[in-house]
C-alpha cells in the first residue's frame, strides 16, 4: 500500500510540478485551519493555526527555491544557447552584413527609456539559421536591474517568413550587453535582406544624463562596412540638450548631427552617418544645458 501510495506521489509531482503539488497541501492545510477554526476548543484552535502558519511559511520557502532554481537552468540554457551561435557565426557557417542601422530612444526624467531599432541586413552565408545583435547602457547593471528590462522583437521580414516562424531568445553576455537571437523557421538563403524591429523597455538606462546630470554617449559598432546609421534621442517636454558627434571627424566621414524641435517645448538630438568602416565607433554625446550647475527645464 505505502508503495502504491509513493508512486501515486511521484506521479503527481511529475504530472503538476512541485508548484502544483504546494498549491494543493496549501488547500488541505487550509481547509484544516478553518475546520478547526469552526469546530475546536482554544487549544486545538491555536495548534492548528501554528501548524498551519509553519507549513505555510516551509512550502513558501520551498517554491521560492524551486523558482530560483528554474531561473538558473533558463539563464544557464539561454547562454549555452547563445554560445553556439557564436561558436557557429566565428566558424563562418552563419554570416550576415548589417546595412542600415535606425535607433531611436524616448526618455523620460528618471532616466527610463522605450527604445526602438530597425536593422536591414543581407545572409552572407550559403544558408542562415538565426540572426543576432547585441544592445546595452555602456556601463554595468546590477542582475536586479537587468530583471527589469523588457525587450522583444515586434516583426521580422525575410524571404517569405511569417510572425509564426520565428522564435527569439535572449541572454546578458560578460560585457554587460544583451544578445537578442532571432531563430528561424527555415534557413534564409544567400543574398536574401532581412528587416527586423526591436522594442527595448529599459529602466535606469538614461539616469546617469536625466537624474545625475552627467554627459552621456550613445554609440554603435559594427563588424563590417555599414552605409547607413541614424540614432535619435528624444527627451521629455522641457528639457534641453546640446549634443556632439562621438568617432566622427568633420570633412572626413559622412555625418549630420543636431538638435531639433519636436512638438511643443520637447527636443531631440538626432545623428546620422553614412559609408562607415567597420570596427569604427559612432555615436554622440548627449548633455544637458545647465546654469550655474544646475538643470534647465523650459517653463
């Protein structure tokens, strides 16, 4: 009977999870409290709930260790999945070029940002599976403020593929940035042009420019020749910047960079480049105009 009864119990636990299985004693226990509740003396009453106080606080303890767990094993998947695909692209067996590159980011006065790239990239490789790029602050980031950043791809354009034939995967390399991977359906073939939109929800990333008042750089770098780069920064109503090109040389590259109105009282530091090398790093540097050390907001 006691066999029985463990193979019933290791059947539940591997049909439910052990988070099912906790819900479930959480009833019982429950249930008892309340008979008891209703039905007991002062004893029995205060013993129930002590009981049920216990094993309530035990089961949290256990389902907050399994989901810790579970987090592990996602994050330890993630980059070994991440791994391969690097192993794959340095092995030339993935390639791909990126030709246009458009970022934009709309900030707000703590510093949080909903940002947006559109990247157009043409398959170098006979077949290509999946395609990556990598994103972050430029600095450092606690793992309780990488938990907050939401990012997603919002479409993908690609030889015939649907927004049901692709998956997507992310992962924090050692560097700081964000790999997002991209996981097709079917492979591309050579030579065919990829369009895809990403949407980053990223908290903080602006706060060293909007809270501390400190110069901030936005930049970009690229493996290969790239022919067209545009970043935008727009900042909230009230607010002025003053902005500088960052690995850009006056009559040598191919560049605009300035500050523009948009709508009423709200500016936005724009950059745009083209026919840039690769490994060369372009961007700006944002700061906010100030008197006597103190940020000015337009009234």
């Amino acid at each position: 009977m006691f066999d029985e009864f463990l193979g019933w119990l290791q059947g539940q636990l591997v049909r439910l999870g052990l988070a099912g299985l906790a819900r479930g004693i959480l009833g019982i226990l429950g249930f008892g409290v309340l008979l008891s509740g209703l039905l007991g003396n002062l004893a029995i009453k205060a013993g129930f709930l002590v009981a049920g106080v216990l094993a309530v606080l035990g089961l949290l303890g256990v389902l907050l260790l399994d989901r810790s767990d579970s987090r592990r094993g996602r994050e330890l998947d993630r980059r070994l999945l991440g791994r391969y695909c690097t192993y794959l692209k340095v092995r030339g067996e993935q390639g791909w070029t990126i030709s246009r590159w458009e970022e934009s980011a709309v900030l707000k006065p703590n510093g949080d940002a909903d940002e947006r790239i559109v990247v157009t990239a043409v398959v170098d490789s006979d077949l290509l599976d999946f395609f990556a790029i990598r994103t972050g602050p430029g600095r450092g980031q606690s793992q309780l403020s990488r938990r907050h950043v939401k990012i997603g791809v919002g479409s993908f354009e690609g030889e015939g593929l649907g927004s049901s034939q692709w998956d997507v995967t992310s992962h924090w390399l050692n560097d700081g940035r964000l790999e997002v991977i991209v996981h097709f359906a079917h492979p591309l073939r050579r030579g065919a042009i990829m369009r895809l939109v990403v949407d980053k929800k990223w908290p903080g990333k602006w706060a060293p420019l909007m809270k501390d008042g400190n110069p901030d750089t936005c930049g970009v770098t690229f493996a290969h020749p790239i022919d067209y780069i545009e970043y935008s920064v727009l900042l909230p109503v009230g607010y002025l910047v003053h902005c500088d090109p960052v690995g850009l040389q006056e009559g040598v590259d191919d560049y605009v960079v300035g500050v523009k109105t948009s709508g009423v009282e709200q500016v936005e530091a724009r950059l745009v480049a083209r026919s840039i090398t690769e490994q060369q790093r372009v961007g700006m540097v944002l700061r906010l105009k100030s008197e006597t050390n103190h940020l000015v907001r337009v009234v």
